[in-house]
C-alpha cells in the first residue's frame, strides 16, 4: 500500500480549511483535515511533506509522523507545519482502517464505550443564532439545547470586553470576535456583565445544562483570576484558555488559586507542549485539538500522558467534520474522554454538504458504534465534482522529476 499521489483542496465560503487525500497503488484513498490559512498549510504538504511520502509505504504512519516532525523542527515545527503533519496523519489512519476494514478505534486500542455526551459551542450559524443567543437571551438558548437533549454548552460573556482587533473582517457586524489581544483591565460592570450570562442560564435551566466558560486567551492572570472568583458559586463545567497557554507557571496559577477547573488547551501543538502543563499541575481537563497537535498519533500520546495525571481528556472541534469524526474514533477508544465538542450549526449545516455520512448524532450524546471502515466519513461526490474548489496535487511523477538534476 505505497503512497502515489497527494491532493488537497480549497472552497471559496470554507475560507480556513483545507482537506487533503492520499492515494496508494491499491486504489485506496485516505482523508484528512485541517485549519487556519489553508494556503500556507497546503505549500507545506506539497513543498516539504510530499517529497518525504510518495512513494513509501502507507503503513509505516509512525516513521513518517517522526520523520516529517523531526524536519520541521529543525527550523521550528508548530504552526503551519504541524497542521499539515496533522492532517496527512489522520488520512494514513484511516487509509490503514480501510485497509483492514476497520474503524479507526478497533486500531487505536478498540471500543471502551459506545456513546460519549457532547456540548454545544455557541457560535453563530446560519441556522442558529447561538452568539447572539448567550449575549442577548441566554436563558432560552439554554432551553432550545435542552430541548435537544444536549446537557452542557460552550459561552464566552468576557470577549467582547477585550481589546478588539480594529480589522472589519476579523470583528464582524457586532464589532467585537473571540480573535485579539490580551486585555489588562475590567471594569466591575464588565466583570457582572458577563456574568449576567452564567446567571441567566441557571434561572432558566438550573443545573440541567453545564455550562463551559472560553476565554480564548484573552485576558491577563488577574483579569482571569477576578473571573474565575466571580465562577465559584456558579459550578461552571471549565474555564478554557483566559491565559495564552504558553506558560505553564502562570496556568499553575490559575488553576491553584482559583476553584474553577481549568482547561487547556487546543493551542498546545504536541504532546511535548501538553507534558509542561501537565508536570506543572496546570490543567484539570486536556484539551488536544486533532487537527493541530499532530493528529491521531500524537491525540493518543496526549490521551494516556493525561491519563498519567488522572485526568480526563476532551478533545476540540470548532473546525471541520473530519476532525470531528476523528476525535469520536479517539474518545470510543481511550478509557479518560470526558465530552466532545460540537457545534449544532455545523453538524446539521454545512457538515452535510461537504461529508457522508451524517454525525452520528443522538440527544445530547455521539454514537460511537456506527462508523464503516477507517473514519467512516468521505467526502461528498458532489462536493468533489464542484468547479470551484481550488485543487492541488501531487503524485510519485511529480516527486521523482523533482528529485532530478
């Protein structure tokens, strides 16, 4: 099973995925995914990861993932680099599972259990207005996702009271976006403000919906600690990234004087990041996002790291629907996931238009013994047959030629 050829592709109203397909000799086509400027992930595969894959073996998944992270790092692995590591990781897994006709969760380590719960991150879609919902009326935004049978949800109440980002296409209409610089001052009506939130759904709700508090590393330790005080009464789900997470004392910090759990964080690229949070007691919940730290490999190197810690992992996925189906093969798999993202909007929007089959979605919970072979999930043909994706491809010809003189 001999890697011949490398695609990826682009769509216009997708902006900031991009998906990538392996093809061996035997006929077999493997899928991955990632995100974030797309067109700088997609130079990586092709320039720097293509030369080192075609041609070789698709079983050999942990020599390459070795092979592609050491070169990268030679001049700095995160960003760009383990996004494409990432992504071409998760399309071998599931080239393997087809292969043996498989799920990818019978290779990672086999079933540990048969449904996982799922929360809700509330951002807006053009089928819910999920934002706009905790901001204005979070009280029956609590109850429409209870209505749904979903018992816990993602809000962020505090962003907007950062500094913003005085760019149109990062802020939006409501001129203020989870994207932007760390904030050093908030005021007491702020800090009730959004509060106001946290309150308003356990008016409605009680504790029937869990509530996740983001942060999106917005706000300084003492921004953050005044936050977390404000949380206590509220037994929130988690706090998740108020620090940027690139200094596991100050995290330490946060998560000693504070009686919030913390969670981080799916900014951490590779297990390697995730052992300084974890060996200085800096997390309550882990946090990998597949599609970032170096895919399905590295996602089961964090889960047992943690797992060492006794603590549980849930993975995220604001992303994209591979993602989504590659995480769920990793939390039937491990004995510590907790909960999986997802976003309503996604899962029964655009999810259907560029993948099959459906989330395997149930009242408030993921099924995780329904997948086919490998992921389970492909992309649509008609997506494929679309014009105006933007294409690139590389194959063994190609690799060879380049190897010339």
């Amino acid at each position: 099973m001999n890697i011949t050829r490398i695609e990826t592709f682009r769509s216009p109203e997708h902006a900031n995925l991009l998906w990538v397909r392996l093809h061996t000799d035997d006929g077999l086509v493997g899928l991955g995914e990632t995100f974030y400027i797309p067109s700088a992930v997609e130079g990586v595969i092709h320039d720097f990861a293509a030369p080192l894959l075609l041609g070789q073996s698709a079983f050999d998944r942990e020599r390459h993932w070795q092979a592609l992270f050491s070169y990268a790092n030679f001049f700095g692995h995160a960003g760009a680099e383990m996004r494409a590591i990432s992504a071409l990781d998760i399309a071998l897994w599931d080239l393997l599972g087809q292969y043996t006709g498989l799920p990818v969760l019978k290779l990672l380590g086999g079933q540990t259990r048969d449904r996982i719960r799922i929360y809700n991150t509330c951002i807006n879609t053009p089928l819910y207005a999920d934002t706009t919902g905790f901001v204005e009326k979070p009280g029956e935004l609590a109850q429409s996702l209870l209505e749904q049978g979903i018992t816990a949800m993602k809000v962020w109440p505090w962003d907007r009271f950062a500094p913003q980002l005085q760019v149109a296409s990062i802020t939006g209409p409501a001129g203020w976006s989870a994207v932007g610089p760390v904030g050093h001052d908030l005021l007491p009506e702020q800090l009730a403000r959004g509060l106001w939130t946290v309150q308003e759904i356990r008016r409605a709700v009680g504790d029937r919906v869990q509530i996740a508090i983001e942060g999106h590393s917005r706000w300084d330790l003492n921004c953050a600690l005044r936050i977390a005080r404000a949380l206590e009464p509220y037994d929130v789900l988690w706090m998740e990234d108020f620090l940027q997470p690139d200094s596991a004392p100050d995290l330490a910090r946060l998560a000693r004087e504070s009686r919030v759990p913390q969670a981080v964080s799916e900014r951490l690229f590779t297990r390697h990041a995730f052992r300084r949070i974890l060996d200085a007691d800096a997390a309550h919940i882990v946090m990998p996002d597949l599609v970032w730290t170096g895919g399905l490999s590295e996602g089961l190197k964090i889960a047992a790291l943690a797992d060492t810690h006794h603590l549980a992992i849930a993975p995220h996925d604001c992303v994209g629907p591979v993602n989504l189906f590659a995480s769920l093969h990793l939390c039937a798999a491990v004995p510590n996931a907790m909960i999986m993202e997802t976003v309503r909007g996604f899962c029964a929007g655009y999810y259907r238009e560029v993948v099959t089959p459906d989330v395997p979605l149930e009242r408030g919970y993921a099924r995780l013994d329904q997948f086919g072979p490998g992921l389970g999930v492909r992309l649509r043909d008609e997506f494929l047959a679309r014009t105006d994706l933007l294409r690139r491809t590389s194959s063994v010809a190609v690799a060879n030629a380049r190897s010339q003189p």
